[in-house]
C-alpha cells in the first residue's frame, strides 16, 4: 500500500513538471522518494520509472541490477517480476543502461533467486511499446520459464547491446510483437524465442545463437520474417536446430544468415508440412539440410523430411480422422481411417503423396466393414488443393438382420460380401484434410463418402 501511494504522489509531482530532462533513472540503490532526474536521485522501481517515462514521453536508463527488490508492483504469488503496459497512445519507451558501463553499473534485470512461482522476468502487456538497449536480461532459469514474455498487443525491440540470456525459454510471443534489431537472444536452455499464435517477430539484424532445443520455434498462427541478422550454433533436440516452424506457422526470409545448427536432422531450417513461407537462396547456409518451401503442404503432415538443393522435399505423414460413406453393400457406414505413406514435394505449389490406408467402420445392413488400399494424391495451389486415385478391398461382414431376426434354412444373408473397388477423391487441405471421393466396385455399385484427416505426428 505504501508503494501505490509512493507511485500516486510520483504521478501527481510529474504531471505539474515541465522539465527539460529526456530520461529517469533507476538503481537499485535509488529510492522511490527521489524525483529519478538524474543518476544521484534514481528511483528504486524500474515500473514506476516506466510508467512516468510513457506519460511524459522520455525514456528509462538502469544502472547497475535490478532484481524483484526493485519491481513496484511485484506481489508474491504473482508469475512476473516487471510488468509493462502501455498508454494509450503506445509510445514506444527505451529502457537503457549506460552505453559502455562496467562492473556494478553495467544494466542487468535478473531473476537470480526468485521462488517458482515467478514464470516471467519481464512481461509486456497492454500495448505497451518497449525498446531494450544496452542492458541484459537473464537469469529466470526455473523449468517453463521466460525471460520476456510478450502479450496483449505488447511490443518489444531489442536494439543494441540488448542481451537475453541464461533463461528457460528466451523469449515467448503470444498476441504480440518482437523486433530484433541489433540485440542478442543467447545461451538460453531451450528455444531462443517462441513465437506463438498472433505473435509477430521480425529480425532486421542482432544474433540468436548457443540456444537448446532451436533458435526460433514458429508455432501454429506465429509469423517470423528475417531480412537481417544471424542464427547460428543453436541446437535442435529433433530438426530444426536454427529455424523450426510448426504447421499453421509462417516464416519468410528474405536476407540474414541461418547456418551452423545442429540438430539430428535438418540443422539450419525445418518446416512442418502445412508451415508457410519462403527462404532466401543466399540467406541460408548452403550446407544446411532444410525442408523449407514456400506455402509447403497443410499442418495435416508432418514427420521425417529431406531436401536437395534443386528444392525436392519428401514427408512422412500419417493421418487418422472419420469418415462417413454409403450406398454400396452398406447403406452407410461410419468409421475411422489410417493413412501412411510419403509425401514428394516438388518445389513451391506442387506435391504427390503415396499413402497405403485401413479403415474400420460400423455400419447398416451390415454391421461391421473395412477396405484396406492404396492412394495417390496430387497437390498444386500451394499444396491446398488435391486430386486422388487409389485401389482397394471392402468386406462387409456380421449382417445386422441376422442378429436380431430367424431365417429358414437356405435364407440367411451372406455372411460376408467382399468387392474390389476404385477411388476419385477431391481433396482440400490447410490445417486438415478433408477429402470428397466416390468408389466404383467391381459388382458394378458406386460409394460416396467424406474423409477428415488429421497428422498425428
């Protein structure tokens, strides 16, 4: 309660000055009862001094580190230590240390002895706009956590000297906006950065490197352009050691270097099946084994992928939905597929998927049916848009009158009734496939049916 009235009587003081000063600072020897205008009368609170630099559009210099001590609105059981959030009219407020400080001034946010509670250092929210320069991030390295936490339309720009370091997780990106524009993403112990869904990062120049399990993870509903900078000596657990995006994730590069990742395959870039986006030839390392390829096929395939430099591409997917067909032996069925098989890509627009299928259905005459085959599925329109044609067998057995009803000798239903058959399927993909098909079976009947698919990997 002390500490709102402190901020209260800050604000009211602030709002009467008209003062010359471009900046406030803060220290961790500053006290909040200082008016913060100069590096003798810091202020203590780095959200105090945030808060009053957006109001009267100036900006924020550390010195020395802060710790929780120094957060204002910092409560126990809270899961951030520095909150940000923006004024209405989003100014965008640097928050610096002392360009070329040493020692005890060097600027540094630590989350060094924080309980568990605390999942974010530094969180940005509300639309506030943040640029961090000269000044180094780190410290909150407790399972699932961050060091920057973006969200509510919040923004953050790393220029430089800007360093986020020795956390869990760099930095997250949730409905939200991150530019690296000469700062650092380093040494953290799982992703560099995350990009979520509705987060937006840009990389006009700076360095993500020494970062675990990927530099950058795009996941579904994230976008990630690059036009600067360098990714590099990240390590992937599975693919994607420099750039990994996900199905339903857009990364676009069109400068900027990503090479010299590790991961046990595909080192430098990886994209899911259904990832979107494009690479620049020379913004790459050529040595890199990447499955990038602009507007690549829906999130519904996944799996193992390899790539030449002439921009083939090959995927395992493997699908598992629902269907729904009728007319031939059964009047309907309902019932579950798997589709496994491999998928070539054959640059920007164009893939062909060979895929051997089993399904099991419930059905009416007959209770229970399955169809065992193949399928050929060709895609263009960015890998959206699909035509198939397959082979296969359909037994339909255990009729259902036979279950509830007596015959006579000599007038039982067939037991089991098996046909051949030929599949045409129109197919539409993004996030998943659904397919439109019609049988033709070797008695001469004809089936139709709906198919939804989903990858499972």
């Amino acid at each position: 309660m002390k500490r709102i009235m402190i901020l209260v009587v800050l604000l009211i003081c602030f709002c009467g000055q008209a003062f010359a000063q471009n900046a406030l600072y803060v220290s961790a020897k500053g006290s909040d009862d200082n008016d913060g205008l100069t590096e003798a009368t810091a202020l203590q609170s780095l959200d105090v001094a945030t808060l009053l630099a957006t109001v009267k559009g100036i900006n924020v210099i550390v010195i020395g580190t802060l710790t929780m001590g120094n957060a204002m609105v910092y409560e126990k059981g809270h899961n951030s230590i520095f909150r940000f959030a923006g004024a209405d009219d989003r100014r965008q407020v640097i928050v610096s240390g002392k360009p070329g400080a040493t020692g005890s001034d060097r600027a540094v946010l630590s989350g060094k002895g924080t309980d568990q509670n605390v999942v974010i250092l530094v969180s940005i929210r509300k639309d506030a706009n943040i640029r961090f320069e000269n000044i180094e991030i780190t410290g909150l390295v407790h399972e699932n956590t961050t060091g920057i936490g973006i969200e509510e339309g919040g923004r953050v720009t790393l220029g430089p000297g800007a360093v986020v370091r020795g956390n869990d997780v760099g930095i997250i990106i949730s409905d939200g906006t991150c530019v690296i524009d000469g700062g650092e993403v380093r040494d953290n112990g799982r992703p560099g950065i995350i990009c979520g869904e509705n987060g937006v990062l840009t990389m006009l120049g700076g360095v993500i490197r020494n970062n675990g399990d990927s530099g950058v993870a795009v996941l579904k509903g994230g976008r990630f352009t690059m036009s600067g900078g360098t990714i590099t000596d990240n390590t992937g657990t599975v693919a994607g050691g420099g750039v990994l995006v996900a199905a339903g994730g857009r990364f676009d590069q069109t400068g900027g270097t990503v090479s010299g990742n590790t991961a046990p395959r595909y080192a430098n870039i990886y994209r899911v099946s259904g990832a979107l986006g494009s690479s620049s030839t020379s913004g790459s390392s050529s040595s890199s084994v990447s499955s990038s390829s602009s507007g690549s096929s829906s999130s519904g395939s996944s799996g193992s992928s390899s790539k030449s430099s002439s921009g083939f591409n090959w995927n395992i997917p493997l699908y598992t939905g629902f269907y729904l067909q009728g007319w031939h032996q059964n009047l309907f069925s309902a019932g579950v597929p798997l589709q496994v098989g491999v998928e070539l890509d054959f640059g920007k627009n164009i893939s062909l998927a060979l895929l051997g299928e089993a399904d099991g259905s419930l059905g009416y005459p007959y209770l229970l049916e399955g169809n065992l085959g193949g399928m050929a599925e060709l895609y263009f329109a960015n890998k959206t848009i699909g035509i198939g044609m397959g082979f296969g067998s359909s037994t339909a057995f255990l009729p259902v009158s036979s279950l509830i009803t007596s015959y006579e000798p000599g007038e039982e239903p067939a037991d089991t009734v098996t046909s051949t058959y030929m599949r045409f399927a129109f197919i539409l993909r993004k996030e998943s496939k659904t397919s439109f098909f019609a049988q033709y079976y070797s008695n001469g009947d004809w089936g139709f049916g709906v198919q939804f698919g989903w990858n499972l990997f």
